[in-house]
C-alpha cells in the first residue's frame, strides 16, 4: 500500500492535486452519541437550558466542514457545494448525526464529511453536559463516498446500505 502523504524518504508531505481531473465528488460519514434517555427526553423535548441541541450542532457541523484543512494538516481547501447534517434518534439512548457533503474538485470529500460529523457529536455533547457527563461519542466512520479515481464506496458495517 502506498502512503500518499508520504515521500520516499518517510518525510510528511501534502500531495499535490494539480494535475488531477476535477470532478463530481460526495462524501457521508456519521458519529453515533450515547447518553442517559433523560437527556435525549430533554433534547428532544427543547428543555436544554443552552437552546436547540440539534439546530446549534447542524450549524456546527457545517462550519466544521468548511475548517476542516485548518484541522488536518494534510487537507486541502476544498469548495464544498453542499453539506447536511441530519440526527436520527435510533433508541432512548442513542442519536446518530449524519453528514453528507457534495463538491465538484481536484479531491475527496470524506475528511470534511467525517469533521462535520464528529464535531456535530462534539456539540450535542457540549451543550448537554451540564445534565450528564457520561455520554459517549462512538461509531463515526465514512460511511460513502464517491467520485474520484478510486470510485464508489460504501462501507460495509453500514447497515442502511444493505
């Protein structure tokens, strides 16, 4: 397996996309939170004293999305077209955020997709931690991706594409 952001010596390097094709490119990823089900009864009831849960940690998850080559060292900056970051209750104690993003370039997506997802997780957890501090972020994978050279991928533990 080749490390592309690697040279030949070992050295870090960001890989330049200069010469590759742009194209049609989508990214979804996804982080699953687990907390007491009085706090999702609270979430879900707007009763959490710093506001809407869900909307301030969309919000987050987007400009997560459009920080991420600030985050990563190896990312580029990318003109992201389209994201959105979507909560699905799965259980009295479980939430998974989904962030899906769209951009016609030079390179993947997944990175932002995954940032968006993790910090969107990350917020859920900030403004309900006053209410339960064991809350668990789990599970946050790529779960598609598409575009590019290597193609269409899903990810196989993801048990909605089945």
């Amino acid at each position: 397996m080749n490390l592309t952001h690697l040279d030949e010596n070992g050295a870090a390097r960001m890989v330049d996309v200069g010469e590759k094709a742009v194209s049609a490119r989508m990214a979804r990823a996804q982080a699953e939170i687990v907390m007491q089900p009085e706090t999702l009864r609270l979430i879900c009831a707007g009763r959490i004293e710093k506001g809407d849960v869900f909307s301030c940690a969309r919000i987050a998850g987007i400009m997560a999305a459009k920080r991420t080559f600030e985050l990563i060292p190896m990312c580029h900056p990318i003109p992201i077209d389209g994201v959105t970051v979507e909560f699905e209750v799965l259980d009295p104690t479980r939430v998974r955020v989904t962030a899906t993003l769209r951009c016609t370039w030079k390179t993947g997506i997944e990175m932002e997709a995954l940032t968006a997802a993790s910090v969107a997780a990350l917020t859920i957890y900030d403004m309900c931690k006053a209410v339960d501090r064991s809350m668990e972020i789990e599970a946050v994978r790529l779960n598609e991706k598409n575009g590019g050279r290597s193609g269409h991928f899903v990810n196989k533990c993801d048990k909605n594409m089945e």
